[in-house]
C-alpha cells in the first residue's frame, strides 16, 4: 500500500514536470514504476511511455490554449524521429534488463548536466534550419524508442540551441514531440503493453495528467532557470540511485 501511495505522488510530480518544464516526465516515471511498482524494466518503459504520451497530450492542450506552441517547427521535428523512434522501440525487447536500466541512468545524468548548463534563450526564434533540426529529431526519436522516454528532456534543450526558441515555446513545443514520438515508439510495443497491468499502470496515469495541469500553472509563475535547475538536481539525484543500484 505504501508503495502505491508513493507511485501515485511520483505521477504527480511526474505530469507537475511535464505540464512546467515540458520535459523529464519518463526519466521519472520509469525509476517509479520500477521501484515502487515492481515492473520489469522493459514493462516499466513501456507503461512510461503510454503514462507520457496521455499526460503530454493534456498538457499540449493547455499551453495550446495559451497560443505557445510552435506547430510546424515541432512537427518537422517530430517527424525525422518516427522512424528512429519505432526502430528503437522494437530493439528494446532485445536489450537485457541491466543494460537498458544502466544506460537510462546515463541518459538521465547526461541530460542533467546539459540542463545545468543551458540557459533559455531570451530572443526571439532563430530561422528554422530544416537539417539540423531533422538531425536533432531523428536522435531523439531513437533515444525515446529505445529506453522508454519521451524526450522532452533532450527536445527542449535542443529547440533553444538548435533552433533558437525562447524558453516558453520550447516547453510547449516540446510536448508536442513527446506525444508523436511516444505514441509512435508505444505502437511497435502493443504485445508488451498488452501484458501491463492496467489497474496499477491507469490510476498512476491519472495523478500525473492532474499533475501535468497544475504544471502548466506553476509555469506562468516561476522563471524558466529557476525550474530548469531544480528539475536538474532532481534527474542527478534519480540517475545517481539507478547507478548505485545497479552496481550493488
């Protein structure tokens, strides 16, 4: 019971993460589901990716409403990584369960670190530069296949670097690719999410896409550094535990 109840705050804080910084949703929900739910690593990336995927797309809705969303850009994004993201999706089964729980560890500090020492842009959108950005998105697709994340984590510091977004349209366009790349990662792993257990896996996807409202609020009244650097500290703190459990 404990376990739940600690499961069901994490999808809150999880959906706060993606409705503020409009990323880091799955790096915490696969840690969560694993060790307070007691699902297999491939089970828990693919639980993360559907609990993601819905909570992304209430999320987008509600920046959406508020006119921050960069349509095409993100969708020319999105786009270069749906091929990478369903052929990642499909190697994961093949991964051990070690590998895949050590490499997502890595990916969490590694973005971290990036996050720490990115700052938001303050300008207006630098020109979209279509290779680059079909570069950027064709990673991304493949790292959200293969370890179970949506990417916001990766996109939004991309869409500031790569394309020059300020800081608030990152956020909300970055939503915008968490949900196509999910869903399109989430198709090439339909047995696996037939096997899941929907009566623990649906009321933790309940607690983050309320979370994801609030989050959404909590971004209208915080600076964007302010989170990004707490959000940071947070993915250090998770990736820090998955490597030491691993290595015990």
């Amino acid at each position: 019971m404990t376990g739940l109840v600690l499961a069901l705050a994490a999808g809150a804080v999880i959906g706060l993460a993606l409705g503020a910084l409009g990323g880091g949703g799955s790096v915490l929900a696969v840690p969560a589901l694993i060790y307070l739910l007691g699902l297999t690593p491939v089970a828990a990336t693919t639980a993360a990716l559907a609990v993601v995927a819905a909570t992304s797309a209430v999320a987008l809705a509600a920046h959406a409403r508020d006119g921050q969303v960069r349509w095409r850009t993100g969708l020319l994004f999105a786009a270069a990584g749906l091929g990478p993201a369903m052929l990642g999706g499909a190697l994961a089964a093949r991964i051990p369960g070690a590998l895949l729980t050590g490499a997502f560890a890595l990916v969490a500090a590694g973005a971290a670190v990036r996050m720490l020492r990115t700052a938001p842009a303050a300008g207006g959108a630098a020109p979209v530069r279509p290779g680059r950005a079909a570069a950027a998105g064709a990673g991304l697709g493949a790292v959200t296949g293969v370890l179970g994340v949506g990417g916001g984590f990766l996109a939004v510091p991309a869409l500031v670097g790569v394309l020059g977004m300020r800081m608030r349209h990152a956020v909300a366009t970055s939503l915008l690719v968490i949900t196509v790349n999910s869903l399109a990662a989430l198709a090439t792993r339909s047995g696996a999410a037939q096997g899941l257990d929907w009566a623990v896996v649906a009321p933790f996807a309940g607690t983050a896409v309320l979370g994801a409202l609030d989050g959404k609020r909590l971004a209208a009244r915080i600076a964007g550094p302010a989170l990004q650097r707490a959000f940071a500290l947070v993915l250090l703190g998770v990736a820090a535990f998955m490597l030491l459990d691993a290595a015990l």
